[in-house]
C-alpha cells in the first residue's frame, strides 16, 4: 500500500524582491559575462578559474548527495521490487528518447547539409586535438563500460565522482538497509539527517551561482569571440534548431501526453536552466532539480533513482551533436557514407553517448571516442569543431536537463508515485513552493522521504 501525501497546501508569503531572485541575479551575471568578454577579452579569458571553481565546489557535493538521496528513496518504499521495475522502464525510455534524438540530429544534418562545400583535405587536420580528448574517452564495448561502472573501492566511487559509480553503490546500499531491518535504523536515521547537512550547505553554494555564470560566460565569450562562430554559424543554427525540434516535438509531446506543459515545467525550472547556460554543465543543478521534483510530488524513491540515472544515460543534447557533428565532419571532407555506415554509427552511438558526464566537454569527448571506432571518419576531423564547440555544449546541457526533467516525471507517473494534484497546483502557481523549501529551511526539501503520492491510473 502506497501512504498518503502530507498536507503541501502553500501558505501565504510575502513575495521576494526581484533583485533577491536567483534567476534574475544568474541574468545580471550572465550578460556582465557577455559584455566583459566581448569588450574586454583578455580579462574575460582570465575569468575561467570563477566558472571552473563554481563548478568545482557543486562537483564536489554531488555523490553525497545523489548517495543520499537514492538511499533514502529505496529505504522508505514499501516493495523494494519497485526499484527493478522503476529502471527497468527508466532505461527503456531512455533508450527510445536516444534514439530519437540520434535521427533528429541526422536528419538536420542531412538536410541543412552545414558542411557542404568546404572541401577539408583529412590531411590537413591538426591530429593532436583528437589525441589530447581520446584519452578522456569512456570505455567502447559493453563489457568496457559494464566494469567502469563498478568502482575500485567502496569510497573510490565517491573520490572519482562519477555519478554511475555512485549510484550502484547507493542501489546495493539501499537495498541492504531494507533487509537489515531495526540493525539498519539508526543507519537510515545518519542518511537523512546528513542530507539535510547537505542540502543546507548546497544552498550556500548556489548563492555563488551569478558569480560562476559570469566567469564561465566570460571565458567563452572573450576565449573564442562571437567572431569565432563565422563560417561554421550554419552548422550551430542547424544544431540549435535541431535540439529545438526535440524538445518541443519529443519531449513536448511526451508531457502533454501525461497530463501537464513543457513550457510550465521550463518556467518551474528556469533558475536552473539559466545556471545550465552560464556554465555549460549541467551537473551544478542536479541537486536542486531532485528538490523541485520532489515539490512537485513526484516522490523521492522514483525521482530520486531516475534523474541520476538520467545524467548518464539520457544524454539527448550529446546524442544530437554526436549525428550532427560527425554526418558534418563526413560532408566538410568530401566522405560518403552508405546507409549500412550510418546506421552502424548509429549504432556505436548509442553506447558512446551513455556514460558521459553532464559537464562541459563530455560531448566533444564522446564524439572523438565514436570517430575512433569508426574508420570511415577521420578522428582528425574533430578539429573542425574544437573552436565552437563551446557555443554548442550550454544547448547540449540544457537539451539534457530538460529532458531528464520531464522523463523524471513521467516515470513518477508510470510509476504512481507522482500527486497528479500537487504537479498541476505547483505547475501552474509556478516555483514559488519550490523556493520556500530551498531558501526557508536552508535549503531542505520540507516533504518527509516516505510521502507517497496516491494510486494513479497507470498511463
């Protein structure tokens, strides 16, 4: 039996001042990011260090936290046989998102035809670009990427910090606790107080949000120049309308057909997304985005289990890019490639796309570890992007987030365990909830870890 949610009924506040607002705030910061680095290059340059250590500082919160926060999910279900079930469907979805992505992105390239016309020598390609990110490159071959997941050691996962390392520990974690029975309680009782240490102490860190988007903003902006886009803005746009087209015609599709707005969830996210587009990773607003879920009433045991799960293997911004960049690199140097070819390098995508992290670069990297399994693309040829690549990776992160956002509903739905209520009610009132329990307790999600939504019809 699932247990009622609490009472979440809003109670009256007095609204914030704009200025207090951190969107408005990571707005100010971006666009002092823009005007530093066009109007002064050099000190924008100079500016990476506040977007690295932004980054750097929420890098180092997110195992604890996803850690925790799975835990505590697994450990107030009542069957814990919801959990295979729960990735079971999460994984299938994500596999069908990929794929869709992995076509849209072909189909754009094959219809804009960005590269045509240039006419590259592959000989002439600075090679050492692809040598300095294959080493970056996750593991090719099923079993490769099977045993990157398990970590060296238990506390090795959490030094890495690599999400997927993480969440298999925190699923075998969760599950021993469950069979520990009233050995396992004071355990359980650590996690949950620890969480709430931890989410009081990342709300600190978001206040340096503004800070870290206009240091990040600055860098791209003064490093490589609004110029730099020049003769390859064609292959952006095509690349931007592309990541456009799948979440409007995709992903919107997929909201609408469970009962709620793309476009109210983008407004209920947006201070995330701005940070996303400041800082070209999406990793800084996981922990946020699994609070704001859980305001939404999807319950923690779910959502908490399918957005981490999301951020390595829902990467549909990097899938994008991956068809798009290498059907571009292919037409820049004159290579035709049969439909036996792309399908297979569809294939080969759909692994390397997994496993990336939500950070700035891992989708350059996945594509120099698809053209190095694939002979018929010179792996030299990601010297063509290396320049822009930045101006692409802020749409490859928020395609990602958005999608992970809406896919971790969704599941929450299949799963009865989203208030279809408390979704609409937050939905359209938008984020003002939200805020209250981030900023009115430190930054502690005010739910209790065993709320459950009331049975649904399943969808």
């Amino acid at each position: 039996m699932r247990s009622q949610t609490g009472d979440r009924t809003p109670t009256p506040t007095t609204p914030k001042a704009f200025y207090k607002a951190l969107y408005f705030q990571v707005v100010v910061g971006l666009t002092l990011g823009i005007l530093a680095g066009h109007f002064w290059p050099d000190l924008g340059a100079s500016l990476k260090p506040l977007g690295d250590g932004f980054v750097k500082l929420v890098k180092m919160m997110i195992a604890p936290v996803v850690f925790c926060t799975i835990v505590s999910g697994i450990t107030s279900l009542n069957d814990t046989r919801e959990i295979g079930r729960t990735m079971v469907k999460s994984m299938a979805l994500f596999y069908a998102l990929t794929a869709a992505a992995l076509l849209i992105g072909l189909a754009a390239v094959m219809i804009v035809e960005p590269g045509a016309g240039m006419h590259v020598s592959p000989a002439s390609l600075d090679p050492t670009v692809a040598a300095r990110y294959a080493k970056q490159a996750a593991p090719v071959g099923f079993v490769g990427f099977v045993l990157h997941i398990i970590p060296h050691s238990f506390f090795g996962a959490f030094a890495e910090g690599e999400v997927l390392p993480v969440l298999l520990i925190s699923v075998l974690v969760g599950f021993g606790l469950t069979r520990a029975g009233k050995a396992g309680e004071p355990v359980v009782q650590g996690i949950d107080a620890f969480s709430h240490v931890l989410f009081a102490a990342f709300g600190f860190i978001m206040k340096l949000a503004p800070i870290g988007a206009f240091g990040a903003m600055a860098f791209t902006v003064g490093k490589y120049g609004i110029d730099s886009i020049g003769s390859l803005g064609l292959l952006i746009l095509t690349f931007y309308i592309a990541c456009g087209v799948f979440l409007v015609g995709i992903i919107g599709t997929l909201a609408r057909l469970h009962g709620f707005s793309l476009w109210k969830v983008l407004r209920y996210f947006r201070e995330e997304l701005l940070i996303v587009l400041g800082t070209s990773s999406s990793e800084p607003v996981l922990p946020r985005v699994l609070q704001k879920l859980e305001t939404l009433g999807c319950n923690k045991g779910v959502s908490g289990l399918v957005l981490p799960m999301g951020y390595s293997f829902n990467l549909d911004g990097t899938a994008i890019y991956l068809t798009l960049a290498s059907l571009f690199i292919a037409q820049a140097c004159d290579i035709h490639l049969s439909a036996g070819q792309i399908f297979a390098m569809l294939g080969i995508m759909l692994l390397t796309s997994k496993g990336a992290a939500g950070v700035t670069g891992s989708g350059f990297v996945a594509l120099v570890a698809t053209l190095t399994v694939m002979p018929d693309l010179p792996v030299a040829g990601v010297a063509l992007l290396v320049g822009i690549d930045r101006f692409m990776s802020e749409a490859r992160a928020l395609t990602s987030i958005i999608s992970n956002c809406v896919v971790s509903i969704v599941v929450s739905i299949w799963e009865n365990a989203c208030d279809r209520e408390v979704l609409q009610r937050e939905l359209n009132q938008g984020d003002a909830a939200a805020q209250r329990s981030l900023e009115g307790e430190g930054g502690i999600a005010v739910m209790p870890l065993t709320a459950r939504a009331p049975a649904q019809p399943s969808l």
